[in-house]
C-alpha cells in the first residue's frame, strides 16, 4: 500500500509473549526500557493505541524525561466508547492533540462534546470495526508520515493481518506470567498455517543485563 505512514510496533512482553497479566498489569518494561520507549515518542508523529487500552491502563500517551515534540495520539474506537474522562481527552492537548478513528456508529452527542476540546474524529465507514488502511490513508494526507503502534494485542494483530506493520520492537522481560485469557503481543483469530504467518526479518538483537530487545523490519 502506497501513500501510507510507516509503522513501527513497539511493546514489552514477557517470555511467554503476554504484554499484560490476566489482571491486567502491563509494568514489563524496567526504568531503562521506559526511557528508551520515551525516546522513540520525540522521533514519530504520532502515537496509535485501541480503546481497550485506553479503558484498562487510561494512559497520558505523552513523552517524559525528553523536551515534548508535537505527538499526535490516535485512538482506535469505532463506536466512541471511551469516556470523556479519559486522560488522552483532556491531557495537554496542545501538545498532544488526540485523534479518535470511528465508524458511522460512533455516539454523535458525545462527539460533540468531545469536539468543544478540539479532539479531531476521523470516521472510516459503515463497517463494524474501524477500517485501518483507510484510517492510514487519512493520517497520511494529515502529514502523519511515522507511527508508533503501542497496542494492544487486538489491533496489533490487525494491523499486521493488514500488512500496516513495517518494523517490530519487541523488549522481552526476564518473567513468565502465564494465562490463557493474559493478552498476548497479538491477539485476534491467527492464521490457520504457519505458512500462512506474517513474515519479518531480524534486524538486531540488543542484550542488556537480563534483557532482550528484538527488531524486526517486514519481510
Ligand atoms: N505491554 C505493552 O507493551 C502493552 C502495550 C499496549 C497495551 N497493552 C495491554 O493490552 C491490553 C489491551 O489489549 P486488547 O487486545 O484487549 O485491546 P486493544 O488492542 O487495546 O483494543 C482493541 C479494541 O480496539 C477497537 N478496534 C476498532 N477497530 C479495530 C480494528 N480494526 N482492529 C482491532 N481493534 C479495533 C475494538 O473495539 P471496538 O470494536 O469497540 O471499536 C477492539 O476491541 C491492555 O491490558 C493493555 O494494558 C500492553
């Protein structure tokens, strides 16, 4: 797909490749890491998440220890459920102006309201879920050339089953947390062959101390 922003996936995991507990709990990453992670925020222009991190961890999606650039954050809701409490709603907008993608069944009066605060929707269609190559296209033509993906588990996998994904990062943690119901770095249905897998290329391994960090580009 042409004229579309490159996507890095970026995330931490335990060995058994879950990015939250069953709980929950998604502290993977040690001071270091999250320092690292902050760092990759000043290079991208935007920051992209789905609504159900937003709904369990409530992030800022902002950039700390680093003198703030201009991030934009993109939150993947089709029907416009997150509430209007949420941080990525009201945190420091100027600098962080927010993004929501939605579908013809997002709720208009809360839209509205939303709106007051600037917060910008970008709607893909009459579809049950939001259409990703399209939200793609539409973030190009904003000027959003590079985004970091950070999640979760459910759009990552459709990101990657678009072909969206161009390089992978993945900080491995020393741990083993376990939980059919824990998600996983990718979530969604899979494929039924692993001939059928998505392919990418490793670039590099960094070990540090008990650590690992992976880097994939797309095959
Ligand atoms: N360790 C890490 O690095 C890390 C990073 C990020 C998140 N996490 C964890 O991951 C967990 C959340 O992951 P999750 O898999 O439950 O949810 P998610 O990927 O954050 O959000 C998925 C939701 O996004 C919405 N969506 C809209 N269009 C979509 C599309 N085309 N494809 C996929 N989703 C679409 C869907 O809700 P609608 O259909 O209602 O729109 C879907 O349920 C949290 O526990 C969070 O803490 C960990």
């Amino acid at each position: 797909m042409k004229n579309k922003p490159y996507v890095l996936l970026s995330c931490a995991m335990s060995i058994d490749g879950k990015i939250a507990t069953y709980t929950g709990d998604t502290e993977f990453s040690d001071g270091e890491d999250w320092k690292l992670v902050h760092k990759l925020r000043t290079e991208y222009d935007a920051i992209m998440v789905g609504k159900n991190t937003i709904l369990k961890d409530d992030p800022k999606l902002h950039i700390k220890f680093y003198e703030p650039t201009k991030l934009i954050r993109v939150i993947v809701d089709s029907s416009f459920s997150i509430p209007l409490t949420s941080k990525v709603l009201s945190y420091k907008l100027e600098t962080y102006p927010t993004i929501i993608a939605i579908t013809d069944h997002a709720l208009k009066p809360k839209m509205e309201k939303a709106k007051l605060r600037n917060i910008r929707f970008i709607n893909t269609g009459s579809g049950k879920q939001v259409n990703l190559k399209k939200l793609m296209e539409e973030l190009y033509k904003h000027g959003i050339k590079k985004i970091l993906l950070e999640g979760g588990g459910s759009l990552n996998w459709s990101m990657i089953k678009n072909c969206l994904v161009d390089e992978i990062r993945i900080f491995i943690a020393p741990i083993i947390v376990g939980g059919k119901n824990a998600v996983s770095l990718v979530d969604g249905l899979g494929v039924k062959r692993i001939v059928e897998g998505f392919k990418f290329n490793l670039q590099n391994v960094l070990k540090r101390d008990n650590y690992v960090v992976l880097h994939y580009l797309k095959a």
